[in-house]
C-alpha cells in the first residue's frame, strides 16, 4: 500500500482504514492533491472551513499540518472515513482539538467561511449535499469541490448552480478539476427521502439520499429474499444492511429473533431504524449500529444468522477487501454451528473465500448473474 503523501511540500504517512488491509488503494487520489494544492497556491487563510466527502482524512490531516488552530467542520456518512481520518490524524502526530464532527443528516454551522468538498459517486447524495449547505451558507461562501476532469461537464455545473449558486472549474491537473462555488444565499428545501411498497412482502421501504437501491430491490437482494435460509434463528445479523429489507425479512420470518443491522452508511442505518419503525416491528427486537463491518459490535452479541449483500467498491476504487472482512468478522460474530449466507455477483467467486475461511460452502441458488453461497461455522 502506497502511504507517503507529498504533495504543495506537504509530507504526510496516510493510511486507508484499517491499516492493516489486504489492498493495494492509497488513502488520498489526485483530486485530494489538487484541493491542497489550490489552498496553498491562492495562500487561503486559516478560517473555520467545512470539509465534505474526506475519505480518510487527507484533507483534514492537511489542512491541520498547515496551520494546527486551523478550525474545521468535518461531515462523512463512512464510519470508515471517520475512523480512517482519526487513525491518520493520530499517526501523523496532528492536534484533533479544532476538528468538529457531523453526520451527513445534520446541519454544518450557519458561521462557515469555507467548505472544501469532494465529489462523491452518487448524484443524488450530492444533490442533497448542496441543499443543505444552502440552508446554512451565507451569500458569497465559496464551496471549493475537487473531482475526476471526467466527470465535470455543463451538465454537473448546472446542478450545482441549481442548489447552491453559479459555478467554475479551473483547468485540468493530474485529470482532476476544481469545481469553485459562491452559495447565493438562496434556501433550498431538502430532498425528501424515497418511500415505496414491496408488495409481495407487505413491506413499505424508504430510503435516505445515499443508501444503495433509491427506489426498488436491486436484483442481488430480490433473489436473497426469495431463499432465505430455513429454520429457527435467535439472533440475526444484516451485516451491510443499506435500507434494511434483509433485516426486515428475517423480522418477518423468525419470529422470535433479535435482529442486528449493520452498515458503515450512517445514513443506511437511519434507513434501517426508520424502515423497522414503519414497518411496526417491535421496537425490543431491532437493534442498530454504525459501524466498519462488525469491528465494534458489543463483545456479547453472538448470532446464529448472519444475512450478507457484500460492496465491492468503496467510492470509485473496486475492491474485495470489504468482502473479505465482511467474512472474517461474520465467522467470528457466529455462534459454533451459526450460518453464513451471501448473495454476490458470480464473477466475483466469493465462494473462495469462504471455503478458505470455513472450510466449508455450499451454492443455495443462483440466476444468470447472482449466486447465493452458504458456510456455516
């Protein structure tokens, strides 16, 4: 794994978290350089500045080396991303004591001077982003966004401009763009979450702006749901639980079951907790934590069930590392006996892994594009 950044004579050692991850990714990418390289080439001043989109914390580590009073307002939606910013921040020897943390469902301070922003994959989460800061920002704050040149066009500008103010990008370094935004001031309303019925289930599913799956079932998650596992399970785990349905099911089916739901979106957690509440489940049997696969988890949970709809990407970067710590931490959550089941593409042959990690795996079901794999502790 690369770990030295240099970049505007700036030397920092950052990690992607945790540090000790089979994976060749870089914790920063060239749009992480070129805001840093911006904040020092136009010489901006030390002001409370927000920082939006931070992976795992180059910006904040950066900005902190420059100046260590400089007074920043950090949101992320990844408890990766904030475990991943503390860890480099720790390691780099940089003060915490003028960094602030938010989620991505709470306002930022309306006495922001400046935000620093990286562009995320998912439109719709962007889309929200702007209109909350256009509750909170004056007119005149400047929104600086680094990005990927290819995905800035008249199009991404003109959605910008729509829900925060008019809109630039500089010219092209290292084939990333600096967007620069000046908020007019104008409030926007948020975008309401997605409400819609799953029929078949008589399950009503809403989902929050960055939650996989705005606005129907994804194709993995419809043929999990067709082969849920049979028998009696106490406790269950949705480990990567997005809107919850996986969870909400096994409620359904196990009727005397503590469900677990476990996502590192803390917005897909809200989902969850939201969807069980709307569903009206009782409240005893759902449980609901924010968390890097199942680093955290009370030390005393031990499930029977873990139900498993793996990423394999985190951001742009496709990867199988979450994959494999999802399988690690499930084998160790599991209760001897306890049951694996996974949905996932076919090319991405989980059923290695986990025949590694169990010594045992067994295909359940499969269509022309899933398969649904089975190991049991």
């Amino acid at each position: 794994m690369v770990s030295q950044f240099s970049c505007a004579g700036i030397e920092l050692d950052l990690y992607r978290y945790p540090k000790q991850q089979d994976s060749n990714l870089q914790a920063w990418d060239a749009a992480d350089e070129h805001l840093i390289k911006h904040i020092v080439d136009e010489k901006i001043i030390p002001t409370k500045t927000a920082i939006i989109n931070d992976s795992f914390g180059a910006l904040q580590c950066a900005l902190t080396h420059i100046d260590a009073a400089w007074p920043l307002v950090v949101e992320t939606d990844a408890k990766t991303g904030l475990l991943g910013a503390l860890q480099n921040l720790t390691d780099n020897h940089l003060d915490q004591v003028n960094i602030s943390r938010y989620n991505s469902r709470e306002l930022l301070p309306t006495d922001t001077q400046l935000v620093l922003m990286k562009l995320p994959k998912n439109l719709t989460y962007f889309t929200h982003q702007l209109q909350r800061l256009s509750q909170v920002l004056p007119e005149g704050i400047q929104v600086i966004i680094g990005a990927k040149a290819k995905n800035i066009n008249k199009s991404l500008l003109a959605l910008i401009e729509q829900n925060l103010g008019p809109a630039s990008a500089s010219l092209t370094w290292k084939k990333t763009r600096v967007i620069t935004c000046v908020a007019d001031g104008k409030v926007r309303p948020s975008v309401k979450e997605v409400t819609w019925p799953v029929d078949e289930l008589s399950l009503t599913i809403s989902n929050l702006s960055n939650v996989f799956a705005a606005n129907k079932l994804d194709i993995g998650a419809r043929i999990m749901l067709d082969n849920m596992p049979k028998g009696e399970f106490n406790t269950v785990i949705d480990l990567g639980c997005g809107n919850g349905i996986l969870g909400l099911r096994a409620a359904q089916l196990y009727a005397d079951a503590n469900i677990h739901f476990v996502d590192d979106s803390e917005m897909a957690v809200a989902s969850s907790e939201h969807n069980w509440q709307l569903n009206q489940l009782p409240a005893e049997r759902g449980h609901f934590h924010w968390d890097d696969c199942l680093t955290h988890l009370d030390s005393e949970i031990s499930a029977d069930l873990v139900l498993c709809n793996p990423p394999f990407h985190q951001g742009e970067a496709i990867t199988d590392h979450i994959a494999w710590q999802m399988f690690l931490d499930a084998r160790r959550r599991l209760a001897p006996g306890g049951l694996l089941q996974v949905v996932g593409n076919r090319h991405l042959s989980y059923h290695i892994k986990l025949q590694r990690i169990f010594k045992n795996c067994k295909t359940v079901a499969s269509n022309g594009k899933f398969v649904i794999l089975q190991a049991r502790k």
